[in-house]
C-alpha cells in the first residue's frame, strides 16, 4: 500500500468560471490526493478554504456523487435545504442527480480544511448552477449560458 507524501503533491489553485462568477472562488487550494493514489474510479481533494471564499458556485451533478468531511476550521454549507455549519468532523453529501443546488462558504477568519470526495464521469456528467445563467454539458471542458450559448473561455485556471 503506497503512502502518499503530501508534501510531494503539487498544491493546485485557479477557477475554470467565466467572469463574474470566478472571482468568490479563486484562491481556494487543493491536492489531488486521489490522482496522487493513481485512482480512477474516484477523486479525493484536500482542500484549503481561505477566509471569505467559496467553493464553487452553487451546483448539483446529474451523475457525479459528492462528499465532505471537514478537517479544521468552519465552513457554511449553503444548499436548497439552507445554511449548515460544518466544523471538523462534520460530513455531508450530494446523490448524483438530485438537484440539490449545493456550496461551501468560508465566511469564518481563518482558513477551512476538508476533504472532497466525488465521482469521475465527465463524459456523462452535467452541472447545473441554479442561481446563475451557467451550465456545464458532459464531455465539455467549457461553461454555457443556460440558452444554450458558449461563454468566452475563462483563464483563471483550475476547478471550477
């Protein structure tokens, strides 16, 4: 079983979001632990959350299950259920399909650490971001307007 150093595992950063929706994103971190195992089937990301950003903007997977578990700090879960906050220890998922609109916010002043587990299907997976005219189609490494319309490719980098 390889142990995996995390210091050997390159610190990733940016937002793969057209403007205006990137900027509450960007300068989230993260180490792709799970890509670092030569996993597959899933990933896995240790992820460090500054002070007044967000996660993502806030979406749901037609075909991507995602989980978090909260490691250090505070974050506000921000879903169609209402505002949660998790501190360590606290966990919370998403089933692929239910449109359950969903977002970490650090609204705390010091930064969250969590893991993010999710589903590899990008082939087969859309994402669809409620409060805003956005949509991600499967196979696309690009955003749409909701009519349908490509967005302008961002160049900020990273997840998104």
């Amino acid at each position: 079983m390889p142990r995996i150093d995390l210091g050997a595992v390159a610190e990733n950063s940016g937002c793969s979001y057209p403007p205006p929706f990137a900027e509450i994103c960007i300068g989230a971190t993260w180490r792709k632990l799970g890509d670092a195992a030569g996993l597959t089937q899933f990933g896995v990301n240790l992820v460090r959350l500054p002070p007044g950003k967000w996660s993502s903007q806030r979406h749901w997977h037609t075909d991507e299950d995602e989980f978090v578990w909260m490691l250090e700090g505070e974050v506000v879960c921000v879903d169609d259920d209402g505002d949660l906050v998790l501190r360590p220890g606290d966990c919370v998922g998403w089933r692929a399909g239910a449109a359950n609109g969903h977002c970490l916010q650090n609204r705390s002043d010091r930064d969250a650490v969590y893991l993010e587990v999710g589903s590899r299907r990008p082939q087969t997976d859309a994402c669809d971001y409620p409060d805003i005219d956005m949509v991600a189609r499967p196979g696309e490494a690009f955003y749409r307007h909701r009519d349908g319309t490509p967005y302008e490719a961002a160049d900020t980098g990273g997840a998104g």
